[in-house]
C-alpha cells in the first residue's frame, strides 16, 4: 500500500532496491535461527487438538489453546454484558440485544506471538456496562471459568486491566465502554467518531487495537515487518530492554520503530531490515520522535500528542509515537537511566548491522545477534525490592503494584548526587518458600533465605504449628556510581534513604495495603563480596553483605564462590543492617523496612569492572 505521495510514512524511503539474492539467502538463515530460539509457535500449539484415550474410552480429553479460549472469552464478554444489562432493567430481548465484542491486540494481533506469549484481549461493551462492573461482576466470572488461574484485577492501573491464565494462556483484559446502546458483532475501532464522549481510559483501551491495525496499514510488506519484528523483539528481551512498565521500550514502541525502518527501506527482505535498524537507530537524534505519518488533530475533544501546547510531552525523551487517532507517546515512561541505557544498547547494537554483514559474507552467525544481557554482572551495587505475602491471589496484586512503582523510585534515585544511573531490571523473580517459625518468616521477607529454607517444601511443613508459606517477588536495580574526584581524600556519603524511603511510603498509599499481611523491603547489596571486601572499606552497619543470590544467573554462569573469613564485627553486626529502627510487631508476618544510607570509599570505581562503554 502507498498514499497520494507515493510512499508510506513522513518522509520518502532512503532506498527502494531490491534485496540482493546473498540478503534473501541470509535471510532464510535468520528465520532458521528464530526457529531455534523458539520465537515461533507451533500450529499445533495455536489450535484446538483433541486426543482420544484407550480404545472403548469415549471421553476425549481437549488441549485448550489460543482460537478455543479466545471463543470462551468473547462467549463471556456476552454473558457479563447480557448480565449487567438485567441488572439495569433492561429487557431479555434488550439484554440478549446489547451484545459484547472482543478485539485482540499485541504480538498476537500484529502476528508475532510466540510460545507462551500472553494474548491482549480489549473487551468493549455498550454504554451502561461500567468499569466497576468489569472490576466487580467480569473478574469474579472469570474466576469461575473452568481452568481460570491466577486472575487479577488493577482498577487502578494507568490503563485498568485484569490479568489472568486460562487453560495455560495468559491473557490481559481492557475494557472500553462505547457510548452505544449495543455493540453488534460486526462492530469496526476505525471509525474515530466511536471515540466520542468516552473517558481517556476508554481511549486508551481502544488505542491498543487501533494502533495495531494502523501499524500492520502502514508497512509495505507486512509478512517481511513480521519476520523483521520478530528479530528485534528476541534481540531486545535478550539486552533486557523490553519493558514498558520499567521504563523501557514496550511492544508498541518496538513494533513502531520496525515498521519505520521497513517504510524506509520497503523493498529490503527482513535480514537487510534488521541490519538499518541498527544503523539508524544508532544514529538517531533524540527527542525527535518517531512518526509512521503525520499526526492527525482529528474532529474529537481528545488529547493530542503535541510538544508545542504540552509541557509534559516536550518532557518525553525518546518520544515513538502512536499512529491511530488520537496519537499518543508510547514511551512516556522512559527516564533519564533507561535512555542512557537504550542508547547505550543501540550503540551496541549498531554491532549487529555489522553481523549482518559477517552473516551475508559467512564469517559470523545470527545467534550472535541474541546473546545475552550481563545485567548482573555490569554493576557493583544492586537495590534489593522485595514485595511478599502469605497467599498466591494476594501476592499476583501485591508484586504487580510494587512493580509499577519501580519506575517511581528509579526517577528518585537519579536525583541522588554522585549516582550516575539507576537501571531497573526489567521483570521479578517469584519465589515460594516455606517457614516454621516467626523468625525465618521475618527474613524470608527481609530477604535473607538459608539453604535449609530454599531446599524446604510444602510437604516438611504439613502439620507443623507455627508455619506457614512465604510468596515472595524480588526486583532489582542496578547502580553506576560515579568515580572519586582525583585528589580528594576520606569516604564520601552516598546517601539514597530519601528515595527510598519515599518509594516505600508510595507504595503504601495503595487502597488496599494492609501492613500485616503484605511487605516491602528495600535493601542494598553487593554483585561479590569476595571482591568487595578486600577493595572497599564499607561502613558494615549500612550496607548488607549479602551477593547476588544464585537464582538469577543461569546455571554455570557464576563465578565460583570463594571462602570467606568472616569480618571483624561492631555493636550491633549479627543483627539485620539495613533495616529501620522501628521494626514491625514481631507477631506481624511480614516485614516493612526502609533502606538507609551507606559509606564507602570511592576510589575503586575508577578502575570498576562495568565495561568501558557505559562508564
């Protein structure tokens, strides 16, 4: 497809050969390895299959999979719909008649889903469903679906969703309420006139399928964008970069700045895409956004991205922006710490347009592209988050709350003086451990597990007073301290109570926390104590030395552990460091601390092992 002027998107492509018969070749090597690396799923993995048991059994037995829970779901939506609407007086008929549509969006709507991959569901429904109705009528509904796990619901979320699994296949739940009496089967997103008299949340609930369909509209070949997709998405989960909730790039960002690159080059096979996405994403001028045409105003009395009337977004620094109406910044999350860390992977990605050109001449591999981050091996200091509850239900809301936080306290700590940058990590780490007492309750959640813990199960604690289970979620940041100034002499303070302090009273502020049963601890650690201690004299009553624990590196990829003797100890060593005070009831089952500052000499830092290019 191209419009009037001949061509798709703001400016004319910068080249519309043909990809030579080497790139084309090169190219089917590269979805060999995307096979690999297990980006695609299988057919038998996307439909219904049915298998039978011994012969004379007649019950089958259905693999429930993404087409047949798809058809359960809208089968819901209608029933929540014909149901609300009895609660409001309307009659059987006027129920039966208001209807109910689903609409995909995400990966699975642009066609780049993969095993595993959740599939983002927008439910619309006619205008006297409301959103408390969603929260309070869908979700329970949803809970009694057969083979319906792990449902949650946050109402408050910038974009209220409702998460859950079913049969397997997680799906996140938007809703957006039309200011239509009925919504037919046949319903389109694309008129913009639907947007008419609806809150900013509908709008942003639509926006997630309106955006998607302009996007696969506006790429000249939408099986080569796929392909080319695809690559990026691997390669940007493997830098651990993909992340919207943390302040990275999100789904949509990186599906806009793909389709960009294929507007520029729309004859290119996906290999040469991928190989110009470095090059120019290497070389772009930020804040200059990225547009895949030009913004609409439209007729609606809606928001419109515009820097020039909007303070805030002038305030966006890598601003990708949205093509359906109304355009929005889908990076708006982005911080100063996640930009430098995006463009520093840019720059080294910028590397992999030349394995792309070692590919085509048979010097180098596609796997190469996708090796992974060196998240835990980059910093000397981490931030510890660590957000845990007694039961599985509370603990889904608890962590999704605490993560969406995250971003809060990274923007905190860059204020912080000498901290160059605060890198959040871009998922959790779930655990559930087991206690028999009290005291291993109070630091499991303080973070401090034994091996006797860890290695507990459910079965040792069966029947014992006193215990109980543990769900605990850890999420971490890492921190680039800035060097000593040459010449200067004695420790310096870096002193990151406030922000963290503040985190923590942020989080709290939720509607429904409940300080007995939910906790949040905030801790400093350190990548190696075994380095550590021999270089850096640390003030032992601020800082915890704990390292890294195991669970986040894959297996052989720690360095060994060496023995360590145990230090000369002050008043007060033995006992949690890092904690506040005024400690929690000790009946409590859960922890609330708060991180304090810490001393230590910087001098170190200058010759700190985090690589030359991101000192």
């Amino acid at each position: 497809m191209t419009t009037e002027k001949g061509f798709l998107g703001v400016t004319p492509p910068i080249s519309t050969a043909e990809s030579t018969e080497r790139e084309k070749e090169v190219t089917a090597t590269l979805m060999e390895e995307l096979r690999r690396q297990k980006t695609f799923e299988s057919v038998e993995e996307a439909r219904l299959s049915v298998s039978f048991g011994e012969a004379g059994d007649t019950k089958a037995a259905f693999d429930f999979r993404r087409e047949t829970v798809l058809g359960r779901v809208a089968a819901a939506v209608k029933k929540f719909v014909y149901e609300v609407s009895l609660s409001r007086g309307l009659s059987e008929a006027a129920a039966n008649a208001a209807g109910g549509k689903i609409f995909t969006f995400g990966s699975y709507r642009l066609g780049v889903h993969g095993p595993g991959s959740d599939i983002d569901t927008l439910c619309v429904v006619p205008k006297h469903v409301s959103r408390e109705d969603f929260f309070e009528k869908f979700e329970p509904m949803l809970r009694d679906l057969e083979d319906a796990t792990e449902v949650s619901g946050v109402p408050e979320a910038y974009v209220p969703i409702i998460k859950t699994k079913i049969s397997g296949i997680p799906l996140d739940f938007l809703m957006a309420r039309l200011a239509l009496s009925s919504v037919p089967d046949d319903l389109s997103l694309k008129d913009d006139n639907l947007l008419r008299n609806l809150d900013e949340r509908c709008v942003r609930s639509l926006g997630g399928s309106r955006v998607n369909d302009e996007i696969l509209r506006l790429v000249p070949h939408v099986e080569v964008y796929r392909d080319s997709l695809r690559c990026i998405k691997l390669w940007a989960q493997r830098r651990a970069i993909y992340s919207n909730v943390n302040g990275f790039l999100g789904g949509v960002a990186w599906a806009i700045l793909v389709a960009r690159i294929c507007q520029l080059y729309p004859n290119a096979t996906a290999g040469a895409i991928v190989s110009r996405f470095f090059i120019i994403m290497y070389q772009w001028s930020w804040p200059q956004p990225v547009l895949l045409k030009q913004i609409e105003e439209g007729p609606l009395q809606v928001r419109v991205w515009n820097p020039k009337l909007y303070p805030a977004d002038r305030s966006h620094r890598m601003p990708i922006i949205t093509p359906a109406y109304p355009a929005m910044c889908s990076t708006h999350n982005v911080t100063a710490s996640t930009q430098m860390i995006v463009t520093e992977e840019f720059k080294k990605g910028r590397i992999g347009a030349d394995i792309v050109d070692k590919v085509i001449v048979g010097t180098a591999s596609w796997s190469e592209l996708f090796q992974k981050h060196d998240f835990f091996h980059k910093y000397r200091y981490y931030l510890q988050v660590i957000a845990s509850t007694g039961t599985p239900d509370l603990q889904i809301k608890w962590a999704g709350t605490v993560e969406s936080r995250i971003r809060q306290l990274v923007m905190k700590l860059e204020y912080v003086d000498s901290l160059i940058l605060a890198h959040p990590f871009i998922k959790g780490f779930d655990q559930v451990l087991h206690c028999i007492t009290e005291e291993e309750v109070r630091q499991v959640a303080q973070g401090h597990i034994s091996d006797v813990i860890a290695k507990r199960t459910k079965a040792d604690i069966e029947g014992l007073d006193g215990a109980s289970t543990v769900y605990s979620t850890t999420f971490y940041i890492g921190l680039l301290i800035e060097p000593k100034p040459l010449g200067a002499v004695g420790p310096r303070r870096l002193d990151i109570s406030y922000p963290t302090t503040e985190f923590t009273k942020l989080v709290k502020m939720w509607e429904k926390y409940d300080e007995d049963t939910m906790g949040i601890v905030v801790r400093n650690i350190k990548r190696s104590c075994n380095l550590m201690r021999q270089v850096i004299p640390f003030d032992l009553t601020h800082f915890t030395s704990s390292a890294l624990p195991d669970y986040v590196f894959d297996e052989g990829e720690r360095q060994p552990k060496q023995a360590l003797k145990r230090p000369k100890t002050g008043k007060g060593l033995g006992k949690s460091s890092n904690t506040s005070p005024d400690m929690p009831n000790k009946k409590r089952r859960l922890v609330h601390t708060l991180s304090h500052g810490f001393t230590i000499d910087f001098a170190w830092l200058r010759a700190q092992q985090i690589g030359d290019d991101t000192r």
